[in-house]
C-alpha cells in the first residue's frame, strides 16, 4: 500500500460529468477511443436544463416536474 503524503489538501479527482462539461466532444471520442459506452441519453438529459430534460423526456406536467425538482433542491 503506497504511502500517504503528509499535509496539502488532498485534491478530488474530476468525475466523468465534470470533464463532460467542460468538453463533450472531446471528452466523449477519449471514451469512445476506449470502448467506455454508456447511454448518450443519459448524457443530453444530465447536460441540460430542467425545462429541455423534460421536453426530451416528455414529461406530461411540466410545470408540477420543475416545482417538485425546485423543492428538492432547496431541502
């Protein structure tokens, strides 16, 4: 087992979602490259806002899904 470094601030390593929003398509041909696939659904719904997410979806109450994702977010 490697030794820990004492003191710094230990730093956290970026998730896929972060480095996919910094730049999808870059990102997306590494992980293409590298045979890691996913659903790319999942990637458009997470990569935009609520109201283009539920038009993807389509979501039938709009406005009761973006009430209830506003409530859940201030809990």
């Amino acid at each position: 087992m490697a030794k820990r470094k004492r003191g710094g601030v230990a730093r956290r390593k970026p998730r896929l979602f972060d480095l996919l929003a910094r730049d999808r398509d870059q990102v997306l041909e590494v992980l293409r490259r590298h045979g890691v696939y996913f659903d790319p659904g999942t990637v458009v719904t997470l990569c935009s806002t609520p109201e283009k997410a539920a038009a993807y979806h389509a979501v039938p109450d709009r406005k009761a899904f973006l009430r209830d994702l506003l409530k859940a977010t201030r809990a």
